[in-house]
C-alpha cells in the first residue's frame, strides 16, 4: 500500500520533471531569439552614421562656438564704450551719462524698410591704422577733431531722414557721400 | 595744383611730412568723407617742418599737425599746450575692429556648425531611435535571464526532491 503510494507520487513527480526541462528548452531557445535581436539592433545602431562620441563632439563644437560669440560680442561692446568714455573728461562724463556712449552710431530706422547700408557709422570707427603709424594717432586725431564722431551717409537725403525720424539720442553732423566738396591734395604724389 | 602743393611739401622735408589722408585706412566707399577730413592736412614729424609746410610760399597755406599735437594753420594760429582730450581713440579703434574681424569669423564658424548640425540631423534620429529600442531589446533580454534563472532554481529544486524518492 505504501509502496503503491510512492510509485504514484513518483510518476506524477517524472511528469513535472518532463515539464520542467521542457519549459527549460523552450526558455533557452527563447533567450538566443532574443540574443539574436539585441545583437541585430547593436549592428543598426552602429550603421546609423552617428555615435555618443559623435554627439558629444558635435554638441562640444557647437558650445564652444556660441561661448566664443557671445564673448566677443561683449568684448566689442566694453571697446565701444571705453573707447568713448575715455574720450571724455570727468565733467564730460557726469554731464553725458544719461546719453547713448558708444563708438558704433545707434539711430531708430526712418522708415520700414529702410536700407541701413546706406549709413556708414562715425568717422573714428571706420579708420583703420598701420601698427607702425600709431605713433601719428594723436596727430590724426587733433586733424579730424570734431569730425572723428561725425557720421558719413550716403547721400543728404539719408541725413535729413536720420535727423528728422532717426530718433536721435545726441546732436550729431553728417557727411553726405555724394553731396560733400572735397577739399583734400592729392596723396598719391606724396608715395 | 593740388598735387603740386602735397610733393612741394615732401620736397620740403623729405620723410618728415605725410598728407594726413595718405596715413588712414578706410572702406572705398567711404573715401569722399575721409578726404574732406584729412585731405587738407598735413602730419609732420616736429614743429620745424610744420612751421616750413604752413608757411612756405610754394605750398601756399595748409595745415600742419605735429606729432606732438601742435597744430600750424595758414592764418598763424598756433594751438597746442595740454594733452588733448580724443587722445588714444584711433589706436582703440584698431582694438575694436580687429575684435570685430574676430566676431566676424567667430560668426562665421557658429553658422557653419549650425548647418553642419543641421545636415546631421536625420543620422542623429537614427542613432537615438535604434539606442532607444536597443534599451529597451537589452532589458526585456535581462528580465528574461531572470525569469529564465528562477525556473533553472526551481528545476534543481524539483530534480532534487526527484533524487529523494529515487
């Protein structure tokens, strides 16, 4: 009786063992699909054309060039104004702080669509100097005086426009390029 | 005449004496302005060669400025004395359009990568959509490895009470 017992609990126990290395097959043929798949999505991965080194280098690049814009950018605009206030006394400085200071000549458009090409800018701004010459930059300076932060436009229209519509922060003169007498020697005797 | 009177000048005082428009550099454009601003003076090297420029006969009256900063007009007027008060610009100037040439380039460059980035643009949605499904292939893989060993546990479990009875 009892031995009958135990060939039946065995018979039931060798079908749950035939089950379980079954299910065991079944899960290690499973696992090589999946094996196959990861290691076909690796291959798509590599054949995309880009990678992280890719990406972190583009993104690196592209950082360091905004960062380097955008610095030159402020250092361009602290010229500006030095450059300006430093043309200025004390009591000059005080009196024009409320004023826009800067080399470049800031003006409103006249009208919509207005051609801004057609204003050069401020003399000093469009002069540029040999390193060996800069010992005569004093001299140059005393030689335009005042005319050093005129502005030069295209033609005595472009100037009444700025004047009348240009909502202009400081008194300015403008030198027209077509309406201008010139008054010069001729260099090119004194090469 | 003109002419006459910018070699007269330098026959004068040979390399001592620059029409002051021959010294500046500027866009073409722009030449008529600066020849209504430095075409009628002369840079000279000392007051010497200034008093000479402005005063002689030949020349007949123009301006000298000397490096110091002393300036000869035709009249007789004579101004010079304190440091003048623009002193230093021109040579800021240089400052600020070579930072400006810089920024230019700098421009230049950024414009390039934007560009660049932007052609880059459909391999990089490639790469992103493939490591995301990759991701994802690679956990489903390990939670099955997991899966898979608990049953390898419960397999020697059962084979061990198997043994037991054999």
């Amino acid at each position: 009786m009892k031995l009958g017992i135990s060939q039946n609990e065995l018979k039931t126990l060798e079908a749950k063992w035939r089950d379980v290395e079954r299910d065991a097959q079944d899960g290690q043929k499973k696992l090589e699909v999946i094996s196959a798949e990861v290691e076909k999505l690796k291959k798509h991965l590599d054949g995309s054309g880009w990678s992280e080194e890719a990406e972190q280098r583009s993104q690196q690049q592209l950082n360091d060039a905004r960062r380097e814009y955008r610095n030159l950018t402020e250092v361009s605009k602290a010229i500006s104004l030095s450059t300006y206030y430093s043309s200025l006394s004390y009591q000059e400085r005080e009196g024009k702080k409320q004023r826009a200071p800067s080399l470049s000549f800031d003006y409103d458009s006249p009208y919509p669509g207005f051609d801004r090409s057609k204003v050069k800018g401020l003399v000093a701004s469009l002069i540029s100097l040999k390193p060996s010459d800069y010992d005569k930059a004093t001299a140059l300076e005393i030689t335009a005086g005042g005319r050093l932060y005129n502005v030069i436009v295209r033609d005595p229209q472009v100037g009444q426009d700025l004047i009348d519509k240009g909502r202009l922060r400081k008194r300015i003169t403008i030198i027209p390029l077509n309406g201008i007498r010139d008054r010069r020697l001729s260099p090119q005797v004194n090469r | 005449m003109v002419r006459k009177q910018v070699s007269t000048a330098s026959h004068l005082a040979p390399g001592k004496v620059d029409l002051a428009l021959s010294l500046v550099g500027y866009p073409d454009e722009v030449e008529k302005a600066m020849g209504f601003v430095f075409g009628s003076t002369f840079i000279c090297k000392d007051s010497e060669t200034a008093k000479q420029v402005t005063f002689s006969k030949e020349i007949g009256g123009a301006r000298s400025v000397t490096l110091e900063g002393d300036v000869y007009e035709p009249s007789g007027t004579l101004s010079g004395g304190a440091a003048p008060t623009s002193s230093g610009v021109l040579v800021k100037v240089q400052d600020l359009l070579d930072t400006e040439r810089r920024l230019d380039e700098a421009k230049g460059r950024l414009d390039d990568l934007e560009k660049q980035n932007e052609r880059d643009r459909g391999r990089r949605e490639r790469w992103n959509t493939a490591s995301r499904e990759l991701q994802i292939k690679q956990h489903e893989k390990k939670l099955f490895e997991e899966q898979l060993g608990g049953s390898n546990a419960s397999r020697v479990n059962s084979f061990v009470s198997f043994r037991q009875f054999s």
